[in-house]
DNA sequence: ACTACTATCGTAAACGTTTACGGAAGCTAA
DNA sequence: TTAGCTTCCGTAAACGTTTACGATAGTAGT
C-alpha cells in the first residue's frame, strides 16, 4: 500500500477524502481536512505526479526549452539563470514547477519538442533560440499546446513572443555612432539562422540609410555568439583593407574576445575604435569599460511567465491584461569604448 | 479515443498488441511490428509519459538539480550546457531524456528537492553545488533515490561522486608560487558554505605548511563567486597593509572582476602581482593571459552519466565498471598572470 | 488423429490519482 | 413524523499505459 492509500488508512479516511482534503475541496470537515494535512506533512505525503497527471490531464510543469552544448545561445554566463528566478517567482504562485527541456546538440530541436510535447511532459513551454524559419511554432500552433517565445520568428503562428529590442539598439547605436563622426561602421550577427541577426543587420542597414549611408557586406561579421567568435571578429576586423572605425556587436560575450584580439594588435577600444555592445556581468568589467545597452533580466523573466500563463485557460483569469507581444527595452549604458571618433584622432 | 487506442483501432489489432509492438518485447509478428512501426511515426504517436510513468514506475527522465538566480554556482551558463551535452550522449543510448530541475533562489534546496522526488518526477538525479552539510543527501539515500553529486559534501551517504581535484590545483598552485619565491599568497573561497571551498582552503594550507608557511587568515579572502565578487577581492587586496604578493582563484568567473579591479590601481596581473585561476571561455580571452586549470566539460559530463546509471539496476550491466568516486583531474595551463616573482621585482 | 509445442495476439488488471455520484446522518420546517 | 436540505464522506470510474495470463491457430511429431 502507498500513496494516497496508506494516508487514508492511517487516518481511517477514504481516499476521496484525503485527496478532497488536500486539493482544497470544500466538501470536507474541516476537522478532518487539518487531520489530513498534518498527517501529510508528518509522513512527507505528496501527490505521485504521474497518477495527478493522467487523471486531470496537466502536469502541472512548465517547460523552457534551450539548446546544450557550449556556443550556441551567445548570451553570457548568468543570462538565462536570471530569467529562470525571475520566471519562478510567478509560477510559484500558481504551483507551477519550471524545468529546462535540454535538448542536445545532437538532436534537431523539432523532433526534441515532437517527442517532449507527445509525451504530454509539460503544459506549456517557451521557446528560446528562435530561428529565422522555426517548424516549432508550427507544431506547437497545430497541436494547441500553450507556449510562447522568447524571440521571433518569420514563422508567425499567432503565438505571444517577448524579444529584446535590438531594432531599438541597433537604431540608437548607428545614430549615436554617425554624430560622432563614423562611416564605417561594422556589425555582428551569429554565423546561423537566429532570427536576432537578421532584424539586427536589417535595422542598422536602415538607420544607416537615413543618414545617407550604405551598409557595406564586407563590414558584416558572422561569428559564432561567443568569446572565440569576438576575437574572429577582431582578427577580420584588423585585416580589413579600410578598417572601419566603429563596430556594434549584438551578443554579449564577443566583447571579451574582441576586446583582446584588437589589444594584441595595440588597437585600443574607445581610442583607436568605437565599440558597442551588450551589458553582462562580464562588460562590466571590461577595461576600457564597454558602452553597451542593458536590461534587467529577473523582470524579463516574470513579464515571459506572465504572458504564458495569460495563454492558459487554468490561470488566464489571473493575467486580465491577456497575452501580448513585447519588444523589452534595452536601456543605454554609457562607457568609455565608444570614446574614440574618426573625425579628431584617425588611426 | 486517444493515444495507443486510436493507433490499435487504426490498425485493427489490440493496443497490447500495438505496445508490444513499440517496446521491443518478442511475441509480435514481426510483418505486424513493421506496421505498427510505421504507423506510429505516420500519426506521431508517442506513448504519453504519464500513463507510462505511472505504470511502468519509470519516468525515463534524469534530473540535473541546480540553482537559479545570478551569482549562485559560480559558473557560466556554458559550464553546465557544455557538461549537459556530455551527459546526453551517453543517456541518448539508453532512450533517457535529461531535464534541469531548477530551484528557485527563494526556495530552500531541501524543501525543492522532497516534492520534486515525492513526485516521482525523475528516475535518478545529478545534485550540483553541493554543500559542506548536505541535508538532501540523507534524504535520497533514505528514500532510496539513485543519485550521484557533482561535488562531495561532508554528509557522506556513500553515493558516488565525481569532483573537480582542488586539492590537486591548489598543491600544484601553492608549490608553484612558491617555488617562484612568494611568500604572501591569497586564496579564494565562495562567500557561503559551498563545499569546494572548504577543501581548496585546507589543502592550501597544508601545502604552504609544507613548505614552512602559514596561510593568514586575512589572506583568506570570501566572496560571490562572480564577476562581482573577483572586483571586491582585488578591492580587498589592494586595502591590504601588507599585500600579497599572488592569488589563488578557485572559481571560473572573477578573475575578470579581479583584472579590473587590479588595473584600476595600476596593479598589472603577471607585472606587479601573480594570479592563478581556473580556465573559462572568458579566462581565454583575458589579458595578460591568465595562468589557469581546466578541464573537459563534455568529457567530465559523460563520466557524470556513466557514474550515475552504474549506480541504477535497470541500467548497470552496461557499465559494469560499477559506481565510483572519482576526483576530476584539472589540467594546468600556463599563462603570463602568474609571471610575476617578487624576488626580482617587488611592487 | 491426437498431443505438444510455438508463434501470435487479445483481455484485463494494475499503476496512483481526481472527481462525479450517491448515500448517510443531522438538522430544519411543516 | 416526514419531507427536504445540508454537510460530509465513501465508492467507483477514468486517465493511458504495460504486462501477466490465457486463448487461438498452426505446425510438427508420434
């Protein structure tokens, strides 16, 4: 005997009226329904997840679904452990449980979610790593599984997303670089198929074109989102013909890479180069200090779980506002690597 | 109708027929076999996981515990997908599905830990950021769970571990220094009760009695194990009356803080004073280079797997090398951070 | 032709919950 | 007293699988 059973029998009770007791049921005594939570407590009862989920058909887990392996995501150390506390602190109200989905850099990610969702492992999910032409949304649309993302997509199926707004920081960026004076100025975006790089690249092509200046091709470096990948840039940086005189960099660990790929050729950010980028607990310890653009990730988290469940008919009430599409702002944080202007000191 | 029961009515066979069929068992004819097959990838199907659970008493799913929130373990984020992708490798063969079980910075690890078993969530589990007293281990060895921790914790309960070898970084370290004549060493440890930080700190100090030397407890030096916290140790050093004339990291990510805390005040890392720490993608990146110990994430994430389904019956005969306990050697890579001797130079 | 065996498959129970339903007891109002 | 209501609780079905068991048919041996 276990389970829900061997707490019935130690309490001389039913089943119905131990499971009524602890699911807050209003047809109980409440005598006995105190009974019955303590003797729980006392013998460290909880409910099988397996037997709840079957029989109510929810499992009561929330599924965030991310890519391993080491180069892939381009977000710093920390980034998506700040938006996981963030994400619980809503679900903990509603006695959701968060869970990662990895899925393996030998797996392709939509049989992963095919055989995650067929399982009926998780109620609802968000998708990270949004790719240009992503088949999960389509899946996930069709099966009328609840989930959102974080990131677009071309491949729109209605679905609520949340993505940082890099068109905002590409726009300021280009602006802030062509006052000071640059023309050529260099870009990054990952080496596959995230949709980031394209509305980042897009972007800066238009905010160039308003100041009457054209994007070249060969100032746009594909890399992979990591350290390594920054200091590929550097390297092609420097043995560029005409070097350009800024750069903007759209993932949060290249900086550190770059940073030391242009040191070792005595290339200076913020006196021989204008460098923007993205903040992280490692920009900020950059030296000189990396003017980039920022975003607090704990708050991201939250609005990323309140606009899932706001998808879900159980918690929906609870979210009025009802779900959306957001593009998070990314705020301006001034340092000294964007110093350097082509107009006083070229190099 | 859903699930197995659509798929049998679709095929006119009985659904024990069809889920012997999917599961390998032998009396099925093997023309019917191929049927069922195929008709199952055709419809995707996949046997829900819950009514599998629930009667097989097997989830098939492997838990990774570890905390959320920004400055917990210390490591990036690509430590641990890059272990993740080991660990997969190995679980892929055996149709197990890794999730990340993560708890919350507001919830207390235990308390996360006995509903997340009570559940019944995960056949076995991976527990990270192990502590000097670990209350969870009592519990799974009480309950019987398979588990295995990536640390070791004073609470022994037997179970298999596999460690990073401080101790063998920190006698190499010490030795080292010392041998290039310092006499004034700092160490790191994690501000909390972090196990790592106990056995890094005491073999420290048996190394540099060794050589006729006492570690100073001043020198000892807690902090976050961030960026952050690498910014207030340098902070810390340069307040000293008399300062140290290396430091010994223990953890990945605040030498960059420490690097720029030094630079600051002109303390050039490798010129005015040597630094050792540990290899990350950033520490890579960092200049001068810093003298470090690394190993391989994908390679220590593969042992983690074979480690723990050693340890778990349905899966042992595969590894019949049996659960063990084992210290993950770090490998020493040379940098210029730890040039500096103050027998030629003192600062 | 009868037995014994094998290959294949259907049936039904079981896993641990939740919940619809109905029943027993107590109470109120006529 | 009796009908009707309320409060509380027990019973049993259902969720979607897996698997022990038994049934059937075919095959081979005597």
């Amino acid at each position: 005997m276990k389970g829900i059973h061997l707490l019935a029998k130690h309490l001389n009770v039913s089943i119905g009226t131990v499971s009524r007791a602890l699911n807050g049921k209003p047809d109980v005594n409440a005598e006995t329904r105190k009974r019955v939570l303590e003797a729980a407590e006392e013998l460290g009862y909880v409910p099988n997840q397996s037997g709840r989920a079957l029989r109510k058909g929810a499992t009561g887990v929330i599924g965030f679904m991310m890519q391993t392996g080491s180069e892939i995501t381009g977000h710093g150390d920390t980034f998506f452990m700040s938006v996981f506390d963030g994400v619980q602190t809503v679900f903990a109200r509603h006695k959701l449980d968060l869970v990662a989905l990895l899925c393996s850099s030998q797996e392709d990610p939509y049989d992963y979610l095919r055989r995650i969702v067929a399982r009926g492992f998780a109620d609802g999910l968000i998708l990270s790593s949004t790719r240009r032409i992503d088949h999960r949304f389509d899946f996930l649309a069709k099966r009328k599984i609840p989930f959102i993302s974080l990131g677009r997509s071309l491949t729109d199926v209605g679905q609520p997303w949340i993505d940082l707004d890099f068109e905002g920081m590409a726009q300021a960026s280009i602006d802030r670089l062509v006052a000071k004076g640059h023309r050529r100025i260099a870009v990054t975006r990952p080496h596959d198929d995230t949709n980031l790089g394209y509305v980042f690249v897009e972007r800066c092509r238009e905010a160039l074109a308003n100041h009457g200046l054209a994007l070249e091709e060969d100032l746009i470096f594909r890399s992979m989102p990591s350290e390594a990948g920054g200091y590929q840039i550097a390297r092609a940086i420097l043995a560029c013909e005409e070097r350009p005189t800024a750069v903007v960099l759209v993932n949060e660990t290249i900086a550190i890479g770059l940073y030391r790929g242009l040191e070792e050729a005595g290339v200076k950010p913020g006196r021989d180069i204008a460098v923007i980028g993205r903040h992280s607990p490692h920009a900020r310890f950059l030296s000189p200090s990396l003017t980039s653009f920022s975003l607090n990730l704990r708050d991201l988290g939250i609005s990323l779980a309140e606009t899932l469940l706001a998808t879900m008919p159980l918690y929906a009430e609870s979210y009025p506002q009802g779900p959306s599409r957001r593009l998070w702002p990314l705020d301006f944080v001034p340092g000294e690597s964007d110093a350097f202007s082509p107009k006083q000191q070229p190099y």
